[in-house]
C-alpha cells in the first residue's frame, strides 16, 4: 500500500474483525474501508508489530485479542492458515455473540468446514465458508490493497445450516470489494483448486527447490530471466500457509500430480523419440489453451 487509508465514518455498518490482517484479510479490510460498508475495523494476529503496521497504514482502528474479537465483532473474517481454523474457532466460541457471522479465506474447504463444525458444533450455521481466488506473493499488512478483489471470483461454499441472512451478508461484503460470488459444494472446490491452485504452486515450488539446490545455482539464478521469474514467482509464498493447503487437500492434489505426470511422459516421449511434429502438436495445444484462457479471462 502506497497510501494511509482514512478510516470510514461512523454508521449503522457493521463492525468487522479480521483475524490474519496481511495480503488477504488487510485487503478484505481495504476494500470494505474504503466502500464504507463497515464502521469499526479491528485486527487480531500473533504478531504485534505486523498489528502495529496495519494501524499505522490505516487497515484497522485497533488490535484486539480473539476473544474481544467474538464479543464485540458483528462479522469475523479468518484470514489465517487452515489447519489453524479449529483451534481458532473453539477459542472464539465461548464469547461469540449469537448474531455474530464468521466467514473464512481458506483455499480448501472440506477440512475447514469439517473443523467448523467440530468447533463450533450447533452454532456452525455461523460460520459462512469462503474461498477468494486472489493473492500475491507477497505478505504481510504493506502488502494488502484495496482493489485486490476488483473483477475477481469468490466461491462460497455455503453450509445448509447457514441462515439465508447470513449468506446474504457476506455475498454483499465481497460484492462491496468488487468480486464477482459464485457458490458450490465443498468437494467440488477442493478438486477443482488442486488441479488449478494448489498444483501449480506445488510445481512452481518444486522447480524452485530443484535450481537452488543444483551444484551451480549462483550461476543458474544469475542467468535467470523473466520466464524464470512467471514461472516460480508464486514458490515464494507462504510456506505455513501452504503447507497446510498441501496436506488438507493432499488426495485431490495427488490424483493431479499423477495427471500431470502421465503429460509430462507424454510430452518426454516426444522429445526422446525426436518426433517434432509429435512435440509441435502437444505445445500447440497447451499455447492455444493458454491463449484461450487468457482472452476470456483478463488475466493475460
């Protein structure tokens, strides 16, 4: 962020507490600052200097603890590793208050409801789970901005014990930092992630851990230009973050990475045979997928 955020004016809007006040949950923050879609913004985190750094910047009106946060908190937002999501609810639960709505940011989403509800037990219809598929590399409150979710999609995966109103408020919350919402079944989330999230950055990691521990790495990296850079950019991410995606959706992920193998035999074969026309048709077609994509999506 380039700028301090001047806090809303005071309203009838609700208050939010964001528990993770970095690239996901500080932008969360941003966007709804900036909407004055919230009156009070208070922040929760294991770090008081990254707290401290997202009151100077304007992200938040005061740093809290989980508690306080469930008790004065009118909407939660988890912007915090998945496989911590139990031990956050359970805190939160003794002092949360019976109107307060939760809604999460976790890239996976069968283990985070199963923890919802074994934390939470009867009062789950509560949590509302969700998934934006936006991020950066980059991490921490100084990385958070405003317009992250401007034109992008956010899946929630709605419990049948969620109230209509508390879908509601959440799908208005994203559709207020400028997402486009879209809903499906938790199952069907995970699948469809590891094959287009969470496999990508397994690979990117991966070939990243490969070069550098390669005798001539310094030389390598050296060399190293912008294909380099596109390609392992997102290995430079959180590590405890992903490492709990890796092992929350470690079945679907797997059954991808066997995918993936059978087309990287596929196009090694090619190559060993030195059957140009055969490797032409295989990079052929993953160019013109990619171009597809790209047009119809935005994200050249």
């Amino acid at each position: 962020m380039q700028e301090r955020l001047e806090p809303g004016k005071e309203s009838a809007s609700p208050v939010l507490a964001v528990v993770g006040v970095g690239l996901i949950g500080g932008s969360f923050a941003a966007a709804l600052r900036r909407k004055g879609r919230v009156s009070k913004i208070l922040g929760v985190g294991r770090n008081r200097r990254s707290l401290q750094e997202a009151v100077d910047l304007g992200l938040i009106d005061a740093a809290i603890s989980l508690e306080e946060a469930a008790r004065e908190a009118d909407v939660i937002m988890l912007a915090v590793p998945v496989g911590t999501t139990h031990s956050v609810l359970a805190a939160m639960l003794p002092h949360l208050g019976e109107d307060t709505i939760i809604t999460d940011a976790g890239s996976t989403k069968v283990s985070v409801v199963e923890a919802a509800r074994a934390a939470l037990g009867e009062r789950v219809g509560q949590f509302v789970p969700g998934h934006p598929i936006a991020g950066a590399e980059k991490t921490g409150p100084s990385a958070a901005t405003a317009d992250l979710y401007e034109g992008r999609t956010v899946i929630l995966t709605p419990l049948e014990e969620n109230s209509a109103a508390a879908r509601l408020t959440i799908t208005r919350l994203w559709e207020a930092c400028g997402a486009r919402v879209v809903t499906m079944e938790p199952d069907t989330h995970d699948v469809v992630l590891a094959s287009v999230s969470h496999v990508p950055h397994f690979l990117s990691s991966v070939f990243m851990w490969q070069v550098a521990t390669a005798e001539n790495s310094d030389l390598r990296l050296a060399l190293a230009g912008s294909g380099f850079r596109d390609f392992t950019r997102i290995a430079a991410g959180s590590p405890e973050m992903w490492r709990d995606i890796f092992l929350a959706n470690r079945n679907a992920i797997l059954s991808e990475i066997t995918e993936v193998r059978h087309a990287l035999d596929r196009a090694e074969q090619a190559l060993l045979e030195g059957n140009g026309e055969k490797l032409h048709d295989f990079l052929e077609r993953a160019a013109l997928a990619r171009r597809f994509w790209g047009s119809r999506s935005g994200l050249k």
